[in-house]
C-alpha cells in the first residue's frame, strides 16, 4: 500500500501539470511565433490561419494568405460572425480543416446566423471565379427555378414559394429526361446550387433542400503555383496589392518577394479555374 501511495504521490504533479503543458502547446501553434507577420486569428469557434486571413486584421493592401482567402470577423448583436466570399457573394463559415484541407460554407442568406429565415432560397450561382478550389465531399448539385408556368413531372414544386399562376420547383442537377423540352417551362429565374448530400430513403427533396441548404457544402484548395517557391523554402505567401507582387513571409519576420532563404526569382501568376461542380 504505501510503494502504490509513494507512486501516485509521483504521479499526480505530472498528471496536473498535464493540461498545463496541453494548453501552452495549443496556445504557442495558435500564435504562430516563427510567423510573426503572418498571425492566427480566433473568430467564433473558427481558427482563420494561413493560407487564410481575416481582412480587417491586415492592412488593406498587403497580406500574409492566398489571394480571395481574406475572411471578415464582424459582430452581430454580440456573436462574432466569420464570413468569406466567393465572387460578390457572402458566405457563412462554418468550419475549416487545415489537416485535410477543406472549408465548409454557407450561402450567408440561408446561413444559421441570419435572423427569421423562414422560406429560405438561394438567389445566386456559387461563383470559384479562379480560386484554387474545388468542391469535394459528399455534395450534390440542385437546380432551383422561380416564377414558372408549371412544374414538370421529375421536379418537386416548392409549395411557400409558388402561386396558382407562378410555380417554383427544384430537382436535382440533370436529373431531366434526355432531350426534354424547357421551352414547355419558361421560367423567370433559374439558380444552381450545391449542398451536402443529406437526402435519403426518408427525406424528400421538396422538404428537406432547406435543411440541406442550412448545412452548406465543402470546398478543397489547393496551393497555387504562385506559392510553390515560397512553400517550399519554408516561407508563407503573401500579396502586395499596390506593387502587384507575391510576398514570401519567411520564420523570424524576413519578408521577401521572393522565397527565404535565397534570391528573388520571377514567377509567372497561374490562376486555377473548378466553376464546375461535380455531377
């Protein structure tokens, strides 16, 4: 009994100690030293790191992120809110993974965060313009059509959103009969969109695309060719909207406009292009 006592009495500082030193590692990789000019930032639950970067912690014309990764940490009634864009449009972060990586967002005006949504639709295409990303994830693709003359017999009318002349509808992306004629349904809005797949035996879409709208969908980036030189030294990449240049921000504060640890050499901006969500 008294060697198990002399033991635990070991024991026990290390186990206190434990969430101690737990905290001071998660605290030191939430910093980022080695980076000094390329911080992380807390909004929410969301942890906005390379190769993001919340835009009003920066200065407006130089920052330490891929280009279009700048995310906006406002505040609503006392709750932070993330928010990123595609195109002119705003989304609603929902999470991001920087091991794998991916993002999830949310069309912001069916997003949890706005207020008294109660018929939500979407009212634009999602826009990747030439953002390194492409969608990935159990995703599927729905086809949205407001203000028709009718409803066709593979689409499921949205009830709250119709009227006895004008119909709304949905379906999932070419989900059509082969050669079906859209001319016998002119419709005055028509809106693509992706979203988890949630849909099962016991779902219905005409019921359910709310829900599914409400989850969002996921996106993958990739490094840009832009970055490779400056990854690779072991620097983080940057742009300079006044001069035009990638920056390279290398360990201990050094800034470049090239990679660390070596002289500048000229690349050329290489733009991805994935508009096309998978069918």
């Amino acid at each position: 009994m008294s060697n198990l006592f002399h033991s635990l009495s070991l024991s026990l500082p290390l186990l206190l100690l434990f969430p101690f030193f737990f905290f001071i590692s998660i605290a030191a990789q939430f910093n980022d030293t080695d980076y000094p000019r390329c911080q992380a930032y807390k909004c929410a639950s969301i942890t906005i790191s390379y190769p993001f970067w919340r835009i009003d912690s920066e200065t407006p014309t130089q920052y330490c992120g891929y280009e279009g990764f700048g995310i906006n940490c406002s505040n609503y009634n006392g709750r932070e809110i993330p928010t990123a864009y595609l195109g002119s449009d705003s989304y609603y972060v929902h999470n991001i993974s920087y091991d794998p990586k991916w993002i999830a967002l949310v069309d912001y005006d069916v997003s949890p965060v706005v207020p008294d949504v109660v018929c939500p639709r979407v009212r634009h295409n999602i826009d990747l313009g030439d953002l390194p990303f492409n969608f990935w994830g159990q995703n599927v693709n729905l086809s949205f059509h407001f203000n028709c003359t009718g409803v066709p017999s593979f689409a499921r009318e949205i009830r709250w959103l119709s009227t006895p002349t004008n119909k709304s509808f949905v379906h999932t992306l070419n989900s059509e009969p082969e050669n079906f004629n859209w001319t016998e349904y002119p419709c005055l809005e028509e809106v693509e969109t992706t979203v988890f797949d949630v849909f099962g035996p016991t779902t219905t879409l005409e019921n359910d695309f709310p829900g599914a709208l409400s989850k969002g969908f996921e996106l993958r980036w990739v490094r840009t060719e832009d970055c490779e030189k400056c990854e690779e030294s072991g620097g983080r990449c940057g742009y300079n909207s006044n001069t035009g240049e990638e920056m390279c921000f290398c360990s201990g504060g050094k800034t470049t406009t090239g990679y660390c640890n070596g002289t500048f050499v000229k690349t050329r901006r290489f733009k991805f292009n994935f508009t096309s969500p998978p069918v």
